[in-house]
DNA sequence: AAATTAAGTTCCAAATAATGGAATAATGGT
DNA sequence: ACCATTATTCCATTATTTGGAACTTAATTT
C-alpha cells in the first residue's frame, strides 16, 4: 500500500538501534524481498555499512537472506509478536465484548489501539470464522481514515492533536478520504461531542465502519472499536443505530479495564 | 512455559543489537510486565546501561513502559510480524494444501519450520470440532518434543544435527517427552526412513500428531507439515493411516516451492 | 512526620563498537 | 572468456555505548 514507513512510532532515526529499525521497516514494508543494491538505494547508506547492519539484522532473526541473496522479514519476529499479542491486557479484556458485539451485529468487529499517527488492530472478530491471528491483527492503518482512528484522535488533548496532525501526510486512499487536518479536525471535534465516529468508505471504497472510543485510565491505551462491512449491507442509517451498542460495548470494556486493573494508577 | 530465551535463534549476544535483543527476549518471554529491578536483575547489567538501554527500546516502540513503569512486549512488533507472516511465501505456497489435508481428516493442521532449535508455527487451519491446545501462529515450540520438530530434524545432515543436539537441553512436559540426545537421535533416524513422525503426547498431556518434513530446495525452510488432535479420538492406528496423506500434502508444497520460485537457486 | 531504605534517573571519562571510503571478490549475462 | 554488475572485506577514523558513582524520587518503616 504505501512503501515508507507511515510513522507507528515518533522513533528517532539516530542511534544504533534507530538505524537498525529504519532497514527493518524498510524490508518489512517492502512489497517482496529487496536485494543489497535495493536497500543501498533506498537507505542512503555507505555500502560497508550497509552491509554489516543487514548482517547483524540476518544474524538475529531480524532479516532472514534467501538464497538469491534478497531481503525478507525474519520468523523472529513472529515469535516475540506472537507473545506480545498473547498476554496483552487490554485485548484480553476487549475479547468477550467484542465477541459479544459480532454476535448481536453479525458483523466484523475490530479492536485497535494508537500508536504514534498509526491504528495497531489488536483483535478482529469476523462473522463467519474464528480469529485468523494475522490476517488483519498487527496490520498498521493511517489514523485519519479509519474509524477506530478517529475515534482515538477525539481522545487526544488538544495540544497532542494538534502537534500528531501537523506531522501528518495524507493519502488519498478514496474519493472521500479527508486529504487536510482542516477537514479532519473538524470532524474530530464532533466525533468528541457525538462519542462515536464513522468510516465513509474513507480507507476503501464500499467499506464503511461505525466506531466509539476506548481508553485506559492510565491512557496507555488510546484506541477503539468498530463494527465494519460493505457499504451494500450497512446503511448510514444502520451504522447510526448500531453507535449505542457499540459505545455501551466500549464502556463495558473500560470498566473491564478499571476493575482488573485497580483504580490507583 | 520457560522464562530464559529457548534458542530460536543462534544468535551472538555480542554487539549493540545483540544485548539489545537479549532484553527484547527477556520482556517478551516473561510470564508478564516486568518492572527496571526485575530486568536488572535478569539481564545483569549496570544500572545506568541498562537504562539507556530500555529507553531506546521503549522510543522504538519495541518495548512499552505503562504506569506503573513497568516494562511490557512493544505493540510495533505486531505491525513487522504481520507483514513478515503476510507475505512469506512457504506460506502461501503451503496454504491450500493445508487447508485440503484438514478438510480430508476434520483436524487441525500446522505448518511449521525450524529456527535455530525451535519450530516456529506458520500457519493453522482449524480442525472442525476445535480443540484447545497451546498451539498459536507464531509460536516457537520446542523441535525435540513436535511432530513437526522431529520432522524437521531428520532433514538434517549428520555434522547439523550432532551440533543442534550438543547444544539442546531438554524440558519435560510430559512423561513420554524425549530427556536425551541419545534418545531423539534415535527416533530422528527412524523417521529420516520412513519419511513421517508421530508426536506422542510428548509436549502436551492428551495430544497427539503426525508430521511429514517439507523444505525448500535452498534449504532456506526446513520444518514440516502435521495432523493433530486429542488422543481419544486420534488413535495410534488412524495416525498410522494419516501418515500417506500427510506426506503426500507435504510432496504437494515442495512441488509448489518449485514451481514458484523456478528450478535453480 | 521524620528517617530509612529502595527504586529509578542522570552524568561523563574510558572502552568499545560503528563508520565509510576504497580495494577485492563473486556473480551473471552475452 | 570477457565485461558489467553486484556483493563482501578491510581498517584507520569517528561516534556511540559503557558503567561506576552521584543524584533524585518514591515507598516503607520508625
């Protein structure tokens, strides 16, 4: 979809590490594996260097070399997500009313969290089968055309917002993707009177979501939860109904929070 | 399950990367957030580098420090491991023949492959009467105690395998698990004959399997292919039966990994 | 409430690892 | 066999990491 990292963290490109994860985004975000010549093109480093970052990357798991000598994500990385996914809190939490709410809709039902100006999908419920763990969960999605984003912007104080959206680039993924803070800003400020948001097949076209805020009380958590599906089956006036149980499920995973987590944080 | 990194990688814990790694390893393998002392205590390193340490992580986003400042897996690994999963191509290659060998016995099927000395799972298609089971896409599973494991192993050329097994230390899960090398090998070089592997109730009480080795001709993928389920109703004889199928599932990738990617690598 | 202990953070000279330009080696196409 | 492209190694220079100690903050006890 987009080639270059699209900002999950405000990460600094300095320091050893910061370097090491520019290649891995690079090769991550790639649309197949990348040769030498490729990354050396695209990372702007010296060549001696390149080479020896690349190897350290390969000898962790990071990167794994194939063997026409291209790029490709390492299995590591598999393992140690598979382990962050598995014991996260706030998604273990979510799960039953997510459950709950794909039951009473019929519908896919999406978690997901903010990170830097990037939608992590924690968990996904689909109507028909049980969770396909990465299918969607992990994906990274722009902030300012999803539902769960904008439901997690209208979180934000103001000064936050303000700084995330003048650090922003848009793309225009549809005819009504938002494509200025403007316009976007706009809609947040009603989105936190409403207390819910709705994707106007603003992502992809004939997918439309309606979503509510969901945050823990320390606020490392700043996210949503949606009810999404084609535009042919869920009408404006659908999605409009369908705001209150998806905000009553958003409060019942707050709660959830709140209690398992203790009130003193 | 074990708390201290059980090998998926070979990898030096030497170099900038390296330590950082071992922290990644640490947080991601604990049984939950841990806080600085706990860490420091682990990882044995001075206070102050190991600070600086942690703070790159967390400003990477590979790691997250909540509230409490305790310090838990980063959601960034999410978005890498899910376009590490999407893309890989033994998995999509082995997808459909996954998905026919279930359908054709009703249980879950795995494909997995080797990473140092574990098996990392790529990919699980759901039996039709699911079953709960410590078994996640991801996952890195012991290779002396899986089916597919063992598979794996008796892929391996004598020098590989003697090293690996020098190397391996043995956890037992269950009371048929493999405690020596002595042992395995001798198991290993039985299914290098015969060309399948049972798992035994060897790494969970109550569950059985049988695998068939796949690998790509690069070598690139070494791991396999299985049929699991509960012991009650997988006997010893049906697994004997499924043995055919599942070999002939596992002749059917590799075919599709030459075709793909073309004969001369 | 003050004292005590523990936990977490910052500082900076010394040790170590990363850098990058250039030379060398390997690969692939004709 | 040749040439062009691509990948790897080398090493003096440079930048980052290191780690002991001092310092700040938070928690616990007296």
């Amino acid at each position: 979809m987009n080639s270059s990292g699209d900002g999950i963290a405000q990460a600094r490109e300095t320091g050893t590490l910061g370097k090491l994860m520019v290649l891995l985004d690079l090769v991550t975000h790639a649309d197949g594996p990348l040769r030498f010549t490729d990354i050396l093109a695209l990372a702007g480093q010296p060549r001696g260097t390149l080479h020896r970052q690349l190897s350290h990357l390969v000898e962790e798991g990071l990167l794994e070399l194939d063997g026409d000598g291209r790029y490709a994500p390492g299995l590591r990385l598999l393992d140690f997500a598979a382990r962050s996914w598995a014991r996260n809190e706030f998604r273990l939490i979510a799960e039953p009313h997510l459950a709950e709410l794909q039951q009473a809709t019929g519908e896919t039902v999406h978690l997901g969290v903010l990170r830097g100006q990037s939608i992590i999908y924690l968990d996904k419920v689909d109507g028909r089968q049980p969770v396909r763990m990465y299918s969607q969960i992990g994906n990274a999605s722009p902030c300012y055309c999803t539902g769960v984003g904008k439901a997690a912007l209208s979180l934000l104080p103001a000064d936050l917002l303000a700084d995330l959206l003048a650090d922003l680039s848009f793309t225009r993924f549809t005819a009504s993707t938002h494509v200025s803070a403007e316009t976007l800003l706009a809609e947040i400020r009603e989105i936190a009177v409403e207390g819910y948001a709705f994707d106007r097949e603003e992502h992809e076209a004939g997918i439309r979501c309606v979503a509510a805020p969901v945050w823990s009380e320390d606020r490392t958590f700043i996210g949503g939860i949606s009810i999404t599906g084609p535009a042919y089956r869920l009408s404006m006036e659908l999605l409009r109904q369908w705001a209150v149980p998806v905000q009553r499920a958003a409060g019942r995973i707050m709660e959830g929070m709140r209690i398992r987590l203790g009130p003193r944080r």
